[in-house]
C-alpha cells in the first residue's frame, strides 16, 4: 500500500524500502524525486529526526542513506551512489550538499560518452557509475550553510563546519573547520558552556 | 532514411527569434527567460544536444550568450551584459552562477549613484557603467555544483574544477582546481 505523507502538496509517495521513524517528519515526497535506490534499505531516519521541504536524496540503486535521531535536515542535499550515514543529533543547515561520488570520470573520453549518453535521455540526466568513497557525518555534528561535503570524508563527533565550507579531508571530533578547502580552525572544549 | 533530430525548444513556449537551440537541444524551466533582455539578434546561439535545464539565462541589453554541442547544464545562472562562450562537452553542476560583469562600480561615488538609479524612485536614471569581461569556457570542462565563475575568466579546454569554488583567474588546460580563489591542486 503506498504510503503518502499527510497534506503533502507533492503527489508523490514514501518509497517502499524508505524506513523512517514514526517519530520522524518527512515534510514532502518531493525528497525522493530522484531517489533511486533498490536496497533493502534504501534509507532509514531515526526517531525525531526531521526532513524538511527541500531536502533532495538523490540515491542511485546501490545507495544507501542512514539517518540517525533527533536530526536536522533543512532544505540540504544528499548524492549517494554507496553510502552516506549521518549520526544523532546532527544539524545540517540549508543548501549544502553531501556526495559521496562526483558521478563523473576524471578523464574527458569518459566525460564526452556520459554527455552523449544523457542527451540520449528521455530525462536527460547526467551522471555516470563513478567510483564511490562512503561518507560517514558522525553526532552532534552542524554543517553551516552551502557548505560542501566530498566523497570519502568522515566528520568527527561534536565538530562544526563553518558556514560555505567545502570539506575534502577527515574532520577530526570536537573540531571547529572553515574555509574552502576547510581547515582546522580550533578545537571544541567538551565542558564549555560556551565555544 | 534517418528521422531528422529534434529541433531544439524551451519547454516552456515559443523562443524569442534571437534564441536559437540547436537539433536536440533542450531548455527546460519557466524562468529560463525571466531576465532575458538582450537586444541583438543573435543573442543566444546554442549547438546540438546539448542539455539547459533550470537554466536562467539573464542576459543584459547587448549581452550574448554562445554555447556548443553536448553539454550539460543544471540549474545555472548565465549573468551577462557582454558575452559567456562555453564550448562543447561542458559539464557543470547546480546552483553555479557564471556572471561576465561587476553589476556595480566599484568607487563608491559612483556605486551611491547606483544604488539611487536602481531604486524604485531612480527609474529612468541611467546607470554608472559596471566593468564586464566576457567569460570563455572552453571544451570537456567540468564543472562542479555550487561553483562560482566571474568576469573575464577562461577555463581551458579539460578543466576539472571542484564543487564549491569560486574562480577569478583563468584556469589552464587540464588543470583540477578548488577553492575559494580557486587554486590549483597539486597532482
């Protein structure tokens, strides 16, 4: 039986292999316009968490989405072709995108094919089988706004990306990282009150 | 005997006469033409196949825009007044703004009468002028969501720039840059 979000304006439904939380908002089916994907469980949001208007999971059939408890999801969003998990309490602000592929060759003979083939499309998208490198956001973590996440990263617990960060290597827990590429900027004292 | 390809159209109702798409070609998106303004008759010259979806194409009075073949753009904004040129087999990811203009002077005498021109009670006032460079994008680039390009940049051909950048030099052929500036990345 189709699920479909209550007074949800989008005429869409929760795919099957979608798990989310009795307790966890899905705020339209619009976030699953291009998700894809053909694993059991394809995506799972834990208890609490919230997926608001604009929230886009673009998930290829292999991918797989975890989403633990108590998470904010506003208007960001997610490539996955593999893997991206995204730990308790999390805060991630609007626009930013986390991939854990480029979908796309790094070589232009393998870029010229894709474009040959996506506007032989019907839907005309692009993006290819690229290699894919998990990402793992661990809790507690805030992403700032239209910051960017890249494949392969893992963000420590508790730690901060600035606002218009573009992440491309390990964040390691309780860090504060800005900038593009992101760097440290100072670590996060577990027992302050305040940073 | 082959079926003739597709003439290129706008999902969204008829071109304006000054925008011609390519066989195959596609722009989708009701507000691809919300701020198209340019008077020239040839303002918009796109090759064959190649993809404009979300695609704003906010052209100024004597601005041009030219494109090639087999590209791909997706939800991009193309702010000219002078001239964007993107060759064939581009990429370039969502949210990316392309801008060959400054918008506003940079003096600040200039900029306060700016402001006032632009205001709801400076209609009709003309305008300072702005600096515009025209931007040139040349073939197999890719370029990544959520990038920036601005005035008088040219990327060339096989350029790898990463999501997230924002670029103001011109980019070498084959290079892999990221950043805000852009900067080349090690091998």
């Amino acid at each position: 039986m189709p699920r479909r979000i209550p007074n949800d304006w989008h005429p869409g439904v929760i795919p099957d292999n979608a798990h989310v939380h009795e307790r966890a908002l899905v705020e339209t089916a619009l976030c699953f316009e291009s998700f894809r994907s053909e694993h059991a469980r394809g995506l799972e949001v834990g208890e609490g968490s919230a997926l608001y208007t604009g929230t886009m999971l673009d998930v290829g059939p292999r991918g797989r989405v975890r989403i633990g408890a108590c998470c904010m999801l506003n208007r960001m969003r997610i490539v996955c072709d593999e893997s991206v998990e995204i730990g308790d309490f999390s805060l991630i602000s609007w626009s930013v995108v986390i991939m854990d592929t480029y979908r796309t060759a790094f070589d232009v003979e393998s870029r010229r094919c894709a474009l040959r083939h996506a506007a032989a499309r019907a839907d005309r998208r692009l993006g290819e089988p690229a290699p894919c490198r998990p990402v793992r956001i661990g809790r507690n973590v805030w992403i700032g706004f239209d910051s960017c996440i890249l494949p392969g990263v893992t963000v420590g617990d508790g730690s901060i990306v600035g606002a218009r960060s573009v992440v491309r290597d390990d964040v390691p827990p309780l860090s504060i990282v800005a900038g593009n590429p992101a760097r440290v900027i100072r670590a996060i004292r577990e027992e302050a009150g305040h940073a | 005997m082959t079926e003739p390809l597709p003439r290129g159209r706008w999902t969204h109702g008829e071109l304006p006469a000054s925008i011609r798409l390519g066989p195959g070609t596609l722009l989708s998106g009701d507000h691809a033409l919300r701020r198209f303004r340019s008077g020239l008759a040839d303002a918009v010259e796109v090759g064959s196949n190649t993809t404009l979806d979300g695609v704003h194409l906010a052209l100024g009075e004597s601005a041009r825009l030219v494109i090639g073949d087999w590209c791909h753009l997706s939800s991009v904004m193309l702010l000219s007044e002078e001239e964007i040129r993107i060759g064939s087999y581009v990429a370039i990811g969502w949210n990316t703004a392309i801008a060959d203009t400054d918008f506003h002077p940079i003096a600040p005498a200039l900029r306060q009468a700016d402001a006032i021109a632009c205001s709801p009670i400076g209609a009709g006032r003309a305008r300072p002028p702005a600096v515009s460079r025209p931007v040139v994008i040349a073939d197999d680039v890719w370029i990544g969501p959520c990038t920036t390009i601005l005035k008088g940049v040219h990327i060339g051909p096989g350029a790898v720039i990463e999501a997230g950048s924002l670029v103001t030099t011109h980019i070498p052929a084959g290079s892999h840059v990221m950043g805000n500036p852009a900067r080349i990345l090690d091998a």
